[in-house]
C-alpha cells in the first residue's frame, strides 16, 4: 500500500469496525468514572474478556485526552488476544488494529496508522471478505454491543440489535446470549413501567444462564428477575449459588445486596455492599445502594412509634446523615448519574436543609442531554419539592405541567400528572379559591383541554369560584367552553 494522504486516510478509517466508528459520544459518560469501572472489571471478573475491557479503557482514556496511555492499553489488548483467542489471533485483533490505527491519526503519526489499516485489510483479504476493510462477522458485533452497553441508555436499544445480529450466527453462543439477556434486563430498568408490553428478559437471563452457568454478571441478574416475578426462592438459590462461587468480586456483591434489601433484609444487605465497598472504594454505585440501605433504616425508624422518644430522634439523626453522605459521595463520582442527585436533595429537603436541596436540583437542570424521562423525573421531584417545602402551589403546579407536557408516555409522565391534579383538587377543596391557581389554569387552558383528566379538574376549579363569585364572566366563559369541549 502506497502512503495515503490524510484525507484519503480518514476516509478509509471510517469504514472500519472498531471503538471509533461505533458513534459513541463522551457527553453521555462520565469518563473518569468509567475509566475506574473497567478498571475493577479487569481486575475482579477473571473469566471476562480482557481484549474488550482494554480495547475499552483505550477509547476512554482517549476521550479523556490521555492518547499515550490509550496506545498503552492497546498494546495490553493485542498482549491478550493469543491468550484468550488461541486459534483466532488475527480475527479477534481487527478491532484492536481499528482502534490502533485511528489513535495514531490522531497523534500525527500516518505510517503507524496507515501500517495497521493494512493488516486489517490484509485479515479480511484471508478471510474472503468483499470490502477490504469491513466484514460481517458475530464477534465484532458481539464486542460493540458490550461497549454500547457500557455508554449507558441511550445506547441500550442499539445494543440489542447488536447481540441480536450475532444471535444470528451463532445462536447458541454463551458470550452472544449473556450480551443480549443483560442488554434486555438493562432496558427494562432504565425504561422502567414503560416497558411494559416489550420482550420480557427471563427467558433470555434463563438460557444465558443455562448455556454459561459460571458467569458472573448474567446469574445475579435472573435472580433479581426471578425475585421481581414473585418466585423469590428459585431467585435465592441462584444468589446462593453465585455468592459461594465468587464471594469476594464487588459485582456479585452488589446484585446481592440489591436482592437482599428487595427482599426486607437490609442489614444482610448492608454487609455485602460493605465488603464490596472495601474492595472497590471509589465505586459510585456502592455508595448509591449504601444510601438507599439507610434512607430505608431512617423512614422506618421514622414511622414507628418508640417508648424512648429522644433515642429515636437520635437514630433518625444518624441515618438521615449517613444517607445523605453516601448520596453525596454518589454524585461526586457519578456526575451524570441524576437520580443520585434526586436522591440526595430529598433527603437535604427531608433534613430541612432547603438551600441545599434546592442548590443540588438546579446542577440536574444544568446538566445537558437528560433524557425525556429524566427531564420528567426533574421536573416531578421539584414540584414535589416547592408543594411540600417550600409551600409553593403555582411553582410545584408550573414543574408538574413542565414534566406532563413532555411527548414521552411513561411512569414520570403519569406522576406528574397524577400529583397536578391532586394538587389542583386538594386546593379547591380547602375553601377559598385561590385566585393564583385559577390564573394558572387560565394561562394553560390550550393544554389542559386536551387532557379529559384535567378538564374535569378545570371545571370543578371554576364551579367553585363561580359559588363566591357567580358573576364572573371569565369563569362562566371558561367552564362553558370546557364542558362543550368534553361532548366533543
């Protein structure tokens, strides 16, 4: 190959497969945050690839602008790939020599990378590709589909399609079938009720399971499943089970703590993720779950009726501190991570710590990005922040139309509903009809004559006024209109 230009270089880098062109985006991690998990999964789970986890932490380290350290894991990569792949060196080092070679397009250095654009070319030459320097092979979209996964939900969806293309090949392979059955759990948490009605992941988590059944990552999982579909025992044997295979990798640890505190144990729950913490101390996720474990404690002490009144404050005072430590903690590691922040300033609300509460909600509205779900949780926890702590009922009403108006049918978007018209209804009850909520509706009534459930609320807001005020033109004007829209 005689030597490319830098325009004709580019050109063909484009075209292969590798962390590169995979169209994964650093505004959507946090990438030293990232670098610390893959960092423990080299570590800790043995039995994972280390060719993907330092192909990875390479394009990691290259977005966090460190391209000398990004050439150092590379090397680690290819180090691992005869290890790992004995009889198929050259196929499962083609992502490695992509990466390889756009690294070194970006450091100025054209030999070097133009010197791996050949060997990827001369890999798919061998074996009998069409393209010179794209191929359709299972174990290619098998590791996109882990680095996908890797950058969060937004990529999920891609993701699956990913495994499911590589299910196509191979459709009994182990590695294809964990991917696919951990990709289909992880939709159905970050899409949560919405869901609903979508590919279930047991089935998928079962025969992940059954095909590998040492696998760290995919057993915890259809534990936590099984538990969530009412079979908790059969969930607690495979939790067992695991736990006595790897009873010191943080991942294990953490899913059983989860099982354990779902379960009502929460102290059980508090051990596991304790002992993980001591392995893995930076873990922002860790620090999450501890916080969730003692907000749990807190609301309990907090609801039960006790003999020794200034013990149980003294309780609740400790674990409403220990909560809102860990939380803190959570978003000092896991920037992005915004229902930490929810998190932590319910509990700062909780607290009576207002400003800072309010302080912690404004760095979410300040984060560029959010999804539409989590714009719509954002906009729910502050209406419920203003409703109840700051006793504003216009602002707590404007955040909770802000979340429903948002075209994303979900969980959130029924909250914010559900908590606009309690809202509304519970002020038209109390007496005195407040003039600043009429004027709220007023101002929204396009919206709101859309949606039947508001209406109804309209209507009995103005019905109310009309009964100390019958008089009135604009409430008469209004309550007309609203009714003649709901025959319609």
């Amino acid at each position: 190959m005689s030597l490319l230009s830098q325009e004709g270089l580019k050109e063909i880098l484009q075209q292969l497969e590798c962390y590169f062109t995979w169209e994964l985006q650093k505004e959507h991690i946090d990438p030293d945050e990232l670098e610390e998990r893959i960092a423990e999964q080299i570590q800790f789970l043995i039995n994972k690839s280390k060719v993907q986890n330092y192909n990875l932490l390479a394009y990691v380290k290259f977005l966090n602008d460190k391209k000398d350290e990004a050439l150092e894991k590379l090397q680690k990569a290819e180090e691992n790939v005869p290890i790992e792949y004995p009889g198929d060196v050259e196929k499962r080092s083609l992502v490695t020599w992509g990466n390889y070679a756009w690294v070194h397009y970006h450091m100025g250095n054209l030999t070097e990378s133009q010197g791996y654009v050949a060997k990827v070319e001369s890999t798919y030459k061998k074996l009998g590709s069409e393209s010179p320097y794209k191929m359709e092979l299972p174990q290619i979209d098998c590791e996109k589909g882990w680095a996908l996964l890797k950058f969060g939900g937004k990529y999920y969806e891609k993701a699956k399609e990913s495994f499911k293309k590589a299910l196509e090949k191979e459709p009994e392979n182990p590695e294809f079938n964990s991917g696919y059955a951990i990709t289909i759990y992880r939709q159905e948490d970050y899409y949560a009720k919405k869901c609903l009605g979508k590919v279930s992941s047991l089935e998928p988590l079962r025969l992940a399971v059954k095909l590998n059944p040492n696998d760290i990552f995919v057993t915890p999982l259809l534990a936590l499943k099984l538990q969530e579909t009412n079979r908790v025992k059969e969930g607690q044997k495979y939790i067992e089970e695991v736990l006595g295979k790897y009873p010191d990798v943080p991942y294990v640890l953490r899913y059983a703590a989860k099982f354990y505190r779902k379960k009502g144990d929460v102290e059980t729950s508090l051990q596991y993720l304790k002992k993980a913490l001591s392995l893995t101390p930076n873990s922002g996720f860790l620090h999450h779950q501890i916080g969730i474990c003692y907000r749990t404690q807190y609301f309990s002490v907090k609801k039960k009726v006790s003999k020794d009144h200034f013990q149980s404050v003294l309780k609740q005072h400790e674990l409403l501190n220990l909560c809102i430590s860990h939380f803190r903690k959570v978003v000092e590691r896991k920037t992005k991570f915004v229902y930490a922040y929810f998190d932590l300033a319910n509990m700062y609300a909780e607290q009576r710590q207002l400003r800072e509460a309010d302080e912690t909600f404004q760095k979410v509205f300040a984060i560029s990005n959010l999804s539409a779900a989590e714009k719509q949780q954002l906009h729910f926890n502050y209406g419920r922040f203003q409703e109840h702590h700051r006793k504003s009922k216009v602002n707590a009403l404007k955040h909770y139309l802000a979340g429903l108006q948002i075209e994303n049918y979900s969980f959130e978007q029924k909250n914010c509903e559900r908590s606009l018209k309690q809202l509304i209804h519970k002020t038209v009850k109390k007496g005195p009809i407040c003039v600043e909520i009429l004027r709220f509706i007023s101002q929204h009534l396009g919206f709101i004559s859309h949606n039947p459930g508001l209406k109804e609320i309209a209507i009995e807001a103005y019905e109310s006024a009309l009964k100390r005020d019958p008089g009135n033109e604009e409430y008469l004007s209004a309550v007309m209109n609203l009714k003649l829209s709901l025959e319609s």
